[in-house]
C-alpha cells in the first residue's frame, strides 16, 4: 500500500484534554494501563458477541488475549489484542472526538488549578487519552474483524494525528506507548505485573506479558462473578466495579449472588458511593450489563432493571436465555421479567437490611440516590409496603432525615394523618406559615422538596393505615389533635369579636373577587396574618409552580387566602370593618394581605406595581 499518510485535527475538546492529561501532577499514572486494557477486553468482549451471530468474524482464532510487550532499548510498550479492531472511520470518532459523556463532563469541571483537575483524572478515567501521562507518542494498529485493510493512527497528543493504511496480519489492535523519559518504570516487567495484579485480575480474557521470549499470564483471567465470594477480596471487587461501571469511587454496597432454581443466574450488582453525574439523563436506563453463560450481551436497552434502580452497576449472567438473543427478544421476555422481579426484592431487601443495621450509612446512600428510589413508588406503587419503608424524610422537629416508622412513632393523640408540606427546599419550608399550627401542637410535618415527591404522593395514599395530608390543603384538621397546646379554641374569643370577624371576612371576598376562592378563618396559623393553602383535593401549591415552571400550565386555580384571628393585624381590620366606609379604607391592606400571602409562597405577584403602590398607600396613612 502506498497511500500517504494523511492529517488530522483532533476536535478542539480532545486537545485541551490531552493538554490536560499530558501535564497532570497526577500520581497514579499506571491506571493508563488499566484503561488499555479495559479497553482490549471491551474489544474482544463486542466481537465474542458479534461472532454469535456471524462466525466468519472469528476467522483466525477464536481465543482471546491480551499481550504486553514491553520493549527497554526501544522504550516502547505495546497492548495487543484481537478483539473487534477498528477501521479508518472507527479511528477518527473514537480517538479523535469526545463521544463519552464522561469526558465531556470531567473536562466541564476543569478548574484551571493542576493539583485539582488532576484528581478529577482519578474520579472521571479520561480512556484512551490517559496513556499521554506516560507516552510522548502513541501509535494504534488496529485491523476489524471482516475487513482487509489496516490502519495505523499516530499522534504525539499535539492537536493533531495522522492517519494511513498499512499492512496488518490479523485482525484487532496494537497500541505503541513511546514512553517518556522519566518514566520507566512502565518498562520493568515487574511493575506491569504489579499492575496488571492490581487493577485487571478480574478481566475475564487472559492478559499475557512477553518478555525475553517467554510468555507469563498475569491475571486470573475467570470472570469474576462465576468466583466463590470467599475467594473475592474487596479490593478484587472494587477494581472490578471501577471496570464494569465506569466508576471510580469505592461500591457502597457490593451485593453477589447466585439464584438456583428455577431460574439460574448471577448477580453481581454495585450501589456507588458518590452520585453519578448522569444519574438524572433523560434515558434513566440502568446500565447493568447482561451476559448469557458468560458472554457479554448488553448493556443497553434492555428490561433487566428497573429504572429507579438505574444507580446500580454491575453485572448479570443467566444461564436460561439463548446465546444469540436479539435486541427484539429482549423486549417483553418472561424469563428477562423473572429476573428482573428476583434481582429488584433481593436489591431491596439487601438495602433494607443496610437500612435497619447501618442506619447512618443508610442516609449517605439516601442523600445519593433517595430521590431516584422515590421514582419506584410512582411508578410500581403495589411495591409500596416494602419502598415506603426505605424513604427517608425530612421533617419538622427533627435533626436528620426519618423513617416514616419513626414519624408514626411519635405521633400526637388523636393524629391520624401524616401532615406533609412540599417545596423546593427544606429551609424555606421550615418558615411556611402553613407549619404554625402544627408545630405550636407539636405535630410533625414531613418536608418533601424532591420534585419526583408531588408524583408519588399522589398515588400511594397512606402509610399502614395512616393517610398522607398535605398541611397546605384546606382541610388538614388541628382542631382534632390534642397536641401540646391544651389551650382552649377560641371558643373564648366573644361573640362580638366573631361578628366582626366575620364581616371583615366578607368584606376581603368581596374586594378579591376572583383573585381567590375563598377567605376563611384559619386554625393553622400562629404567628402570620394570612396563607394561601389548596382546596381539599386540588393540585398543590408547589405543583402547581412546578408545572409552570416547565410551561405544562397557564391557569391560577385560585386559592383560599386563611385568615388568623388572633393576629394583631387582623384584629385591628375586624374592629374597622363594620364602620362607615370601611371598604374605601381597607381595600388597599385586603390587597396587601393577600400579596404578602403570595409573596411568602414562593409565587410571583400578578400586579408588582399595584403592590407599591398599595405599600406606598399604607404607609404613608396616619
Ligand atoms: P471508553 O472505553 O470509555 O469508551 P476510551 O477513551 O477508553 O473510552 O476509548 C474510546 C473508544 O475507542 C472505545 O469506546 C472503543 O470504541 C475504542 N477503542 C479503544 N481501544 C480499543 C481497542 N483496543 N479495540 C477496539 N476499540 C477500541
Ligand atoms: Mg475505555
């Protein structure tokens, strides 16, 4: 072949990347041949499988292996393996852009301060890319399986790679680390066996060390799932986490079992210890993948898991679905549906049992991934007797988050509902005015501030018998609870001072018009004039500005503005209204009640000009 070599730019992300990577004071450099050789096996792990279906992409042996050479008086490393390979195309995308998202999210978080961008090497793995912190040029021979030309991509990781044809053997990849000065400890065929032994004993394909012309297999080379637990040390299950997921923190929770029965399968499945940066991706796929007698299947698209679990990494091997599976079958299989419901009660028993034995390690994996759990009561609520008893929430009166067994435990006498109050966060919810009441009885209130919490609340109703009651609907009764306060109700106020009440009360329904849906005394509020709450059964005040928020909404169902009848405020109005042009004289404070009401709920006010004014009004009366 005599084409020339052609040039090309790396898009402009690979080259701040490789500028990055090639400059890092990071100090676990070895992990670059962790990421090569995660690579090579990922390769040989996608032809196994293509071979499945088409045999002649086997041709040449089917045995798969990865071989290192290290060579000294060339100050060469080279990562062979005869996996899938790549072809021109197939070097351009995956070694001249950025396609992970992983990549495009560690380079979002680069700070510009070395010492701090160079950790994030650790916790994001930038790939391929990695092998510039110890090579000053690298070279890619790569030949795919089925096809007849090779390729060889070189790049000194300087803007820019070149690309031509070449002659290759056999099919898969070659990649040449020409290993800088300095490092030479990527040389020395006793670290690379440290290495290999550290961070790739798990990878299932033989990873091979030639030197002085023998041959040494470094890794254990079994799939690390098909092992007896006893024989797994954590940090073996870690390194194989970081593989399979992708993921750099320690597993919070590794769960490894093997179902017998009527359905065989192995699972190995991971909880992380940090929160994955695409956790909240509109796909909200699990990424666990699937394997069939110990051949990887997929890792995508598939009905494994359920969506709320999509935190989880790891692996599942079954040795009931066919090898040649197909993506259509996937979809709606029985035995897939079996496994999944297996895999789920086992998921939730095994955090149950974290739940109830560990319980302040239970709230770091709760303040993780609490919210995508929650998604698992909406969507499968005839699950709620075990979910509910994994929530963890907020609530008034407490430090930390509560079960809601603790919550039932320290209900007042004569509570019979859960009260609830939704919002954006629990700070700003701890001032609601629609806490007053309950808190001046000594009645706990959950704070829901998880958008997903407005969804299922709505369909789970209640918690062993006792019903969810959002204390910003009308209707959530204090009068029935004995509580603390064993002051008498107003029973005592006069009957003059309820007259007068209830013209005042009259008086602002008249002036709101259609501005609420009613105005009502109130027996919630203790220390504020008025609150806006929802009718009985409406959309709550905080869904409603959700869906605003996201344009699902134009309309103001209107509110009930509650009135305290104990405030001085309201008290001094009352003792106007029944007096000669008392209209004239209130309707402007009426406006301003009703504004301060919005104001302190978080919603915008209709009429901000108007609210000076009115302001400007008061506050100039004597
Ligand atoms: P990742 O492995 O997370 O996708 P990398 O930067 O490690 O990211 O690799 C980028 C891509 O390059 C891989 O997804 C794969 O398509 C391709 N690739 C890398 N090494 C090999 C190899 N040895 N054989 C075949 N393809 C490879
Ligand atoms: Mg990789």
């Amino acid at each position: 072949m005599t084409a020339a070599a052609e040039t090309l730019s790396f898009q402009a992300e690979v080259g701040k990347l490789l500028d990055i990577v090639a400059h890092a004071l990071y100090s676990n450099k070895e992990i670059f041949l962790r990421e090569l050789v995660s690579n090579a096996s990922d390769a040989c792990d996608k032809l196994r499988l293509e071979g499945l279906t088409d045999p002649r992409l086997l041709e040449g042996g089917a045995e798969f292996r990865i071989t290192l050479v290290p060579n000294k008086s060339e100050r060469t490393l080279t990562i062979k393996d005869n996996g899938i390979g790549m072809n021109r195309a197939d070097l351009v995308a995956n070694l001249g852009t950025i396609a992970k998202s992983g990549t495009a999210e560690f380079l979002s978080r680069l700070s510009g301060d070395a010492k701090k961008d160079a950790g994030l090497i650790g916790q994001f793995g930038v790939g391929f890319y990695s092998s510039y912190m110890v090579a000053g040029k690298v070279s890619v021979d790569s030949r795919k399986a089925g096809e007849v030309e090779g390729w060889r991509w070189i790049s000194d990781g300087q803007g820019s790679f070149t690309i031509e044809a070449v002659d290759l053997p056999a099919r898969g990849t070659a990649i040449t680390l020409y290993i800088r000065e300095g490092e030479d400890e990527f040389l020395d065929e006793h670290r690379l066996r440290h290495i290999v032994k550290t961070y790739s004993d798990h990878i299932a394909v033989p990873v091979v060390l030639e030197h002085e012309g023998k041959e040494e297999t470094l890794n254990s080379a079994s799939a690390l799932w098909t092992r007896q637990k006893s024989d797994i040390t954590p940090e073996q299950y870690k390194e194989f986490y970081h593989h399979v997921g992708h993921a750099f923190d320690e597993p919070w929770m590794t769960i490894h079992y093997r179902a017998e029965g009527a359905l065989e399968y192995t699972g190995l499945l991971f909880v992380p210890s940090m929160r994955p940066f695409d956790l909240f991706n509109p796909d909200r796929k699990s990424k666990v993948k699937l394997y069939v007698k110990r051949v990887f299947i997929t890792d995508d698209g598939h009905e494994l898991l359920p969506s709320w679990l999509r935190f989880l990494k790891g692996v599942v091997d079954s040795s009931d679905l066919p090898l040649n599976i197909s993506r259509e079958m996937l979809q709606h299989n029985p035995v897939l549906a079996k496994m999944r419901s297996g895999l789920v009660k086992r998921v939730l028993t095994e955090l149950k049992k974290k739940a109830e034995e560990e319980p302040e390690q239970y709230l770091a994996f709760w303040s993780n991934f609490g919210a995508v759990l929650k998604e698992g009561l909406y969507e499968e609520p005839e699950r709620k007797d075990d979910m509910l008893d994994l929530m963890r929430f907020a609530a008034t009166g407490e430090e930390g988050p509560i079960s809601l067994a603790r919550y039932v435990e320290t209900m007042q006498e004569g509570q019979e509902a859960i009260y609830t109050l939704s919002g954006d966060s629990v700070e700003t919810l701890k001032k609601s005015p629609h806490l007053e009441g309950f808190t001046a009885k000594g009645v706990k209130v959950l704070l829901l501030t998880d958008p997903v919490d407005e969804f299922w609340i709505r369909g789970i109703h209640d918690y062993q018998g006792k019903v969810f009651k959002s204390v910003a609907e009308a209707g959530a009764d204090l009068s029935k609870l004995a509580g603390k306060d064993q002051e008498a109700k107003s029973e005592d106020a006069g009957k003059e001072e309820d007259g007068k009440l209830d013209a005042l009360l009259a008086l602002m329904k008249m002036v709101l018009g259609e501005g609420v849906k009613d105005v009502r005394r109130s027996d919630r509020l203790t220390e504020s004039a008025v609150c806006l709450v929802a009718a009985e059964g409406e959309m709550s005040l905080h869904l409603e500005r959700m869906l605003k928020a996201h344009k699902q909404m134009e309309m103001t169902p209107t509110r009930i503005l509650e009135v305290n009848p104990k405030h001085p405020v309201i008290l001094r109005m009352a003792g106007l209204a029944e007096e000669e042009g008392a209209e004239g004289r209130l309707r402007p404070r009426i406006e301003l009640l009703l504004d301060q009401a919005r104001i302190v709920e978080g919603d915008p006010l209709p009429d901000p000009h108007g609210f000076a004014k009115r302001l400007a009004a008061v506050m100039l009366e004597e």
